[in-house]
C-alpha cells in the first residue's frame, strides 16, 4: 500500500483556498461573557437579576458582583423598578472613556 501525498497547504485546518491561494479562515467574534453582558444591558429594555444569570448560568450574588466589576470599569449602570412588586431592571447608560477602559 502507498500513501497518498498531501500538499502541506492541506494540513493546516485554519486555512482555506480561495483563487488557489491559502487564505487564514476569519476568526469568530470576541464572545466573552463580558462582552455579552455589555451587549445584554445595552439593550434600551436591559435585563434583570435572574434572567442575566439564567443566561450566565451564575447565581444572583455573582450576577450582582458583574454588574459592580462593570461599574467599577467606568460603565453608567441605571437601575430601575417598574412597579411595586416588581422586579429591578439593570441597563447601562453610560460607557467608560478610552481611557478607563479594561
């Protein structure tokens, strides 16, 4: 039995031909979970304590230490109570300068 030869191009998986030429396949997009929670309460509805760590899969205390981990980075975060009985809505209204930033 003989072995088939493979072009070195053929062995990296991170690469891709186009036009016949070996081309970097994209990386994915920066999904970390702080990221995902700026997403989350940049939303004009924002989220509360439960849902974030229902998304997170964290408990509330962890959920609540993020939040100050946010604000400590600069981020504005407003909350708000929609009614009596109700539960608090977290949103950010304002982000950290450049400078600030983490």
């Amino acid at each position: 039995m003989t072995k088939a030869k493979t072009s070195p191009q053929s062995q990296n998986p991170s690469e891709r031909k186009v036009d016949g030429k070996a081309q970097p396949t994209p990386k994915p997009a920066n999904t970390t979970k702080k990221a995902q929670l700026i997403s989350l309460l940049s939303k004009t509805a924002g989220s509360d304590i439960v849902g974030i760590s229902n998304r997170f899969g964290w408990l509330p205390h962890t959920t609540r230490a993020a939040l100050t981990r946010l604000r400590q980075a600069g981020y504005e975060i407003s909350c708000e109570k929609t009614g009596k009985g109700k539960v608090s809505k977290y949103r950010i209204t304002g982000a950290p300068s450049v400078q600030n930033a983490r």
